[in-house]
C-alpha cells in the first residue's frame, strides 16, 4: 500500500511538472506571439504617421502655392489700382495745366 501510494505522489509529481513545463510553454508563446504583433502595431503605426506627416507637408506645400498665387494676384490688383491712380493724377493736372493756360 506504502508502495501504491508512493508511486501515485510521484505520479501526482511527474503530471504538475509537466502541466508547469507546459504553462511555462505557453506563456512563452503567448509572450513571443504578444511581442511580435506589438511590433507590427507599432510598424504600422510609423507607416501611418509618416504618411500623415507627407500628407501634411503636402497639404502645407499647396497652401503655400495658393498663398503665392493670391499674393501674385493680388500685387497685379495693387500695381494696376496705383497706375490707374498716377494716370488720373496726371490726367487732373494736364487738366489744371489748360485751365492755368487759359487763364495766362
């Protein structure tokens, strides 16, 4: 009966060890599996973010070519009004001229 017993306790022993070689088996692969999809994540996320920064350069490239075009427009607008304005002074005082002319 010692002996029954004694082959059951070591049994009992060898069944837990593996069941702990086995824990430990899994929570390794759960580990490495865990740490490899981590990478990934954390790849993608990279991926993610550079293609957020280009497409936020890029956003900023083309604000700035429409900036440029408005500012282009715009010194034209400028540059005609001024022309306009100097040709309207000239021509008031050609006008002051003939009537100083006149005048004399």
């Amino acid at each position: 009966a010692q002996q029954k017993a004694e082959e059951a306790r070591m049994a009992e022993e060898a069944r837990m060890a593996e069941e702990k070689t086995n824990r430990s088996a899994k929570k390794q692969w759960y580990q490495r599996r865990v740490r490899g999809r981590r990478k990934e994540l954390l790849k993608k996320k990279e991926l993610l973010n550079k293609k957020q920064k280009k497409l936020e350069w890029l956003k900023k490239l083309e604000w700035l070519k429409k900036k440029e075009l408005l500012n282009k427009k715009q010194r034209k607008k400028r540059i005609a009004k001024q022309k306009a304005e100097e040709a309207r002074i000239a021509e008031q005082r050609a006008e002051e001229a003939k009537i100083a002319e006149q005048r004399a």
